[in-house]
C-alpha cells in the first residue's frame, strides 16, 4: 500500500469587503499580507496530483488547513485542486479550516470537502467527520484509517485543537469495532505531543495519548499543523510511528510525505520542494508493535 500524507497547503483569497472582515480574519489577513505572502506559494502544488499518479499512490491522506482564513473562495481553489487527484483522497479540516466561529457553525470545509468511501462494515459507517468528527475507512484488507476533527474557532492569538469527550468516546467505540488484529493509521491535523506553546496545542492532547498508548493496533499517527517535518519513530515508548509531513505550500521548505506499507514494516520518503518535487531522504520502520488484544 502506498499513501501520500500531505498538509496544510493554505489557499489564501484576500477581501477588502468590511463586512468579511468583520472577525478575526483581519488578523489572518494583515498575517498573510506581511508575512505568508513571501512564504507561500500555490503554484508549487499544481504539479502534485499528476506526481501522485506517477507514483503510483494508491490514497492521499491530506491533513487539514486547506484555506488561510476559511473563505469560500478559498475552498473553492482547494476543491478544484483535490479534484485533479485522480486516487482516493481523504480530508480532515485544520484550525484555518475553522477559522471563525461562523464558517465552523455552518461547518463550511464539509460543503466543499466531503468525504467519499466505500459501504464500510455497519455500524463504522455510522460515524461521519460532519456530524461526529471521527470517520473509519477500511484502505484494503487488514488495514484501516481513522480520521479525527479536533478543529474549533479560537480566540484571536490562538490556533488550539480540542480532543473533546464526546470524541474520545466515539475514538473508543470506532476502535472496538474494528477487528482486533487490524491496523490502524490515525490521521488528526494536531500533534497529540504538547511541544508547542499552549496557544498551538491541542487540549486534552493527552487522553489522545493514552488511548494510543494502549491501542497497540494504531501503528502511525499523521499530523501536520506544525509546519516542521518530522519524522519519529515511537513505538520503544509504546506509542506509534508519528509523522509530520510539513507544509506543502511553504516554498523550499514545502514537504510532503509517500508512505510505502506493508506487513513488516513501512518506508518514508520525504519530498521536497526545489524548482521540483524532489526525494531528498529515506527512513525504513519495522512493525514493533502488534495488533491483538485491546485495552480502550
């Protein structure tokens, strides 16, 4: 199995309109216009989907913060770029996907970036990102991803996640409906790892951690948020491979990662950007920890 992870491409759309700007998107936009601008770049995302192809992925996994200040012009040049993936994609929002409490309540990335998948084993297919914040898709045979929605309107100066109750609820009842000796790929726009300063992170991060502590069937936790490519692998500390994949948008150190699967191990390629798309390294994981019986 091979996947791409990619995140936080920020299509940015800026509005003189007051009436828009009405909230904290002034702050999104006068950050975009004295800063961003200079960083990132749309046009270095217009090859990828045809590389995709190239390659041979078989899903991408995108990892939220599609839009700046979540403008419906924004969505739309995210919708026009997923749709020139011609594999299965799979989207979760980012705190710039939610970027004012009006685009959250009226839950604007889901107008724009629904999901699509194949009738799953009732009752996973209950759960849905829209309504639940937590969604289950069966890649192929013995292999399963969960996609979470830790995504909310902050304050001004801040850009927190929250791991809610209720989603930790539904975490653990999405789990023990998956055979047990599945594995199981996490996809969430936040680290669960509190490294950032407070105003960065995601509350209740850590009763994510514990339930990935005690679910040795989730193997990979994909995040991005961040910006940073990181690449760890964590399973000595009894947790999974955790992956970053960066920025895809943020000039020459836009990144981006393919994931080769298989049932001893997994393969990490980063891709970075440099007039091209270009592989500039390569790490190999075996499988430490095992599916079987589960504690959540």
């Amino acid at each position: 199995m091979r996947l791409a992870q990619v995140s936080d491409i920020h299509y940015a759309y800026l509005t003189i309109n007051p009436l828009r700007l009405c909230s904290k998107r002034i702050l999104g936009h006068c950050n975009w216009f004295f800063l961003r601008k200079r960083q990132f770049y749309e046009a270095q995302l217009e090859s990828m989907p045809t590389l995709f192809r190239e390659l041979g992925v078989d899903c991408v996994l995108l990892g939220g913060d599609f839009s700046t200040t979540a403008m419906k012009e924004e969505f739309i040049k995210a919708k026009e770029w997923v749709d020139q993936i011609e594999v299965p994609w799979i989207a979760i929002p980012g705190n710039h996907d939610c970027y004012t409490k009006k685009s959250c309540r009226a839950k604007d990335f889901y107008r724009y970036l629904p999901n699509r998948r194949a009738t799953l084993q009732y009752p996973v297919e209950f759960f849905t990102l829209k309504d639940h914040r937590i969604e289950a898709h069966k890649l192929q045979e013995g292999w399963w991803l969960i996609a979470l929605d830790t995504a909310l309107a902050t304050r001004f100066y801040s850009s927190e996640g929250l791991f809610t109750e209720q989603l930790e609820n539904y975490l653990g009842e999405v789990l023990r409906l998956i055979p047990g000796n599945d594995s199981v790929i996490l996809l969430n726009h936040y680290p669960f790892l509190q490294n950032d300063v407070p105003k960065h992170s995601m509350i209740r991060g850590e009763n994510l951690q514990r339930i990935l502590e005690k679910n040795p069937q989730i193997r990979m936790y994909l995040h991005g948020h961040t910006h940073r490519h990181t690449i760890a692998d964590l399973q000595i500390n009894n947790l999974p491979i955790v992956l970053d994949s960066g920025s895809s948008a943020q000039g020459k150190q836009g990144s981006w990662n393919l994931i080769d699967i298989d049932e001893k191990g997994c393969r990490v390629s980063t891709y970075r950007w440099d007039d091209k798309w270009r592989q500039t390294k390569q790490q190999e994981f075996q499988w430490m920890r095992s599916p079987g019986f589960k504690t959540v």
